[in-house]
C-alpha cells in the first residue's frame, strides 16, 4: 500500500497525540513492507527527507507568523501536495483546520478520518470558532469515505448525532519494562513522593482544577505539571499557582524514557481532559504503571472502568490526594493488563492495517 498520513506537525513527535500516533503507525507499516509518507511543517525540528524508512514530505507552515490561520494553509498545502502522489489511501488526524479543503482531497485514494474529539466543545475557543468546528465537523464526515473513531463515545456521538458509521480503532500505547529511578534526580523528586500531571495547558483538561486542589489539599509533595506552558493559558495559570512552591512546571518532556520514569515513579497521576477520545497520555500512564486519578466523564471510564478514581471538582482532588499508590496495586495491575491484551501499538496498528487492506481493496 502506499499511504499518507496528514493532520499532525509531524514526526518523530514534537507535539502530542496525533504526531505520536503517526510516529508509531507509520514505522510498523514500512516494517510491513508499506510505503508510508508523513506530512511535516516545514518548520519541524527534523528536516531529513526519510525517518526510519518513513518519507518525510514537508510543506509550508506559517502558523509561527499568522497564528491559528496558518494551520488551515498548511493543511491546505498537504492536501494539495497529495493530489500529484498517487497514494492509494489518505488517514487524516482529525478535520479542525482540514475539512474546509475536503473538496480538494483526491478522488482516486480512499479517504479516512480519524474524528479526534468533540472539539467544538473545547472552552480555549470563541464562541464563533466553535460554532465554525461544529460545521468542520459535518465537512469531515462529508468528505471523507470512511470514519475512524478513538472511543467508543465517540463512536456512539457519530451514530447518534449523523448516522454515520465509524470503525473503533483505539490508541496504542507500549508496555514500559524497564523502571530506572536514577532519572528521578534530573526532576528533584525521589519514587513514589510526588504527584503529576501530562497535558497540553489547555483549560479542557482540567489543569487549574487539579491544582485548585493541590492548593485546598495544604499538602506539600512536589506536584509536576508536564506540558508546554508559553501559552496564554500556561501563563495565566504559572501566575496564578506561582506562590505554590510544590508545584512545578516543567514544560514539555518528549524523552519517552523520562518520561515513563515519572510515570512509574509518581504516587498519583491525574488524568484532567474532558472532552477528547481516548487520550494517548492516558494509555502511556498505563502502560507506566501509574495510579491514576481521572476526570469524571465517559471517556475515561471506558478506559479505566473501575480501576481508577474520579474527580469533578477541586474538593474531589483535596479529598483523593491522601491516597497512596501502595494500597492499590490491584488498579495498577489492571489497568496494566488492559493495554498489554487490549491496546498495545502492535495491536492497535495491525487493526489499522487490516482495515486500511479493506477499504483499499474495496475501492479497486
């Protein structure tokens, strides 16, 4: 087969999800014997042509002159970029800024959405943009010939609200083996006295709610925020909770091994997004052997079910944050269990090449 991959900045990830997922979903394929392109903004820290077998093709981005404008430019320039390819198939990582270039996808690939999240319900934006994302949204289902859905919410909101049928093909996530706490010491932490988060500082994941918490609680263990923060939101909130002197915020830690380490290492880990599918940072944590402590909505519970708590408000997080990942091991292991038998990346990316074989093979 020979497959696009377009709607992230690129890969190897610098950024979040969808890069993360194309980083992973790309290399298994061209270990198939695939030939996979990942579309890259021209501005991505890696500017080789080729990345572990991946073709890497980068196109104009100027969303670091213009704004949130330039996403629908770059987009726009992929999709055009496709047109000349030849690919027998396109995966699209969501539609926020591509939908509106639908028209312009070729006819000859098959065409699949990957539909993210209910992103018109995102509080980081206006009024006016959200109303516009809910239209993007039809465009998507428009355009596209075939629907991927992350959760089975997500799954069930497209049944729902369009009739449209999506396939349920979660994220993947790998098992992390090999815990080293000598990396703990590069983080001023030591195992298992601290608690954390990992999000992009986004107000839909709940961030100043954990950590109106960590404040309530009066409890002084190290608290790490993990994310970018040179945001608009991440300044509001370092401003706010700079007087906290256990919360630290370490801005984003792409080294998965570091990463992971915390992880494993962290007495609590909170889980804030609300309104997404199912969030990659939520399978890696299990993957982690983390103790998760997670936004009360139906997303997450049909991750975690039973294996973890929930909060809805400050007052939750103060009360849960007397817990001790000691007394619930039995969390732990399950949540382990289900991304080692349901959502490894092996499993999750070879569901995905069965069905992009489908559909390709429906087409012809």
């Amino acid at each position: 087969m020979k497959i696009a991959i377009l709607g992230t900045r690129g890969v190897p990830n610098h950024h979040g999800g969808f890069e993360q997922f194309a980083e992973n979903l790309s290399q298994y394929l061209v270990k198939n014997k695939h030939e996979v392109y990942v579309y890259n903004s021209h501005n991505h820290p890696y500017q080789e042509s080729t990345w572990n077998g991946v073709h890497i093709l980068h196109q104009n981005d100027p969303e670091h002159k213009v704004g949130t404008a330039g996403q629908f430019i770059y987009d726009l320039n992929c999709i055009l970029d496709s047109r000349k390819r030849g690919f027998d198939a396109i995966l699209q990582c969501g539609y926020t800024s591509s939908s509106v270039w639908g028209w312009l996808l070729p006819k000859k690939a098959v065409i699949l959405s990957n539909m993210d999240g209910l992103e018109w319900k995102r509080s980081k934006y206006s009024p006016s943009v959200r109303k516009f994302l809910k239209v993007a949204e039809k465009w998507a289902i428009g355009s596209s010939d075939y629907l991927i859905a992350d959760s089975l919410g997500i799954q069930k909101y497209l049944k729902e609200t369009y009739n449209a049928e999506a396939k349920y093909i979660a994220y993947g996530a790998h098992l992390f083996k090999n815990p080293n706490s000598t990396i703990l010491a590069k983080y001023g932490v030591t195992a298992y006295s601290y608690n954390m988060l990992v999000a992009r500082l986004e107000p839909e994941n709940n961030i100043e709610v954990i950590l109106d918490g960590v404040v309530k609680s009066k409890q002084q263990e190290p608290f790490l925020v993990i994310g970018k923060h040179d945001t608009t939101f991440g300044f509001y909130l370092k401003d706010k909770f700079k007087k906290s002197n256990n919360i630290h915020f370490l801005g984003g830690i792409y080294d998965l091994e570091h990463l992971n380490n915390l992880r494993y290492y962290s007495n609590l880990y909170f889980h804030g997004h609300s309104v997404g599918g199912t969030n990659p940072s939520l399978l890696e944590a299990m993957a982690s052997n983390s103790f998760i402590i997670a936004h009360d909505n139906m997303f997450n519970k049909a991750i975690l079910k039973e294996n973890a708590f929930y909060f809805s408000d400050a007052a939750d997080v103060a009360r849960l944050l007397i817990k001790k990942k000691s007394d619930f091991s039995t969390f732990v292991l399950a949540n382990y269990k289900t991304i080692e038998e349901e959502l490894s990346w092996d499993k999750i990316n070879n569901t995905y090449e069965q069905y992009l074989e489908e559909v390709i093979a429906k087409k012809a």
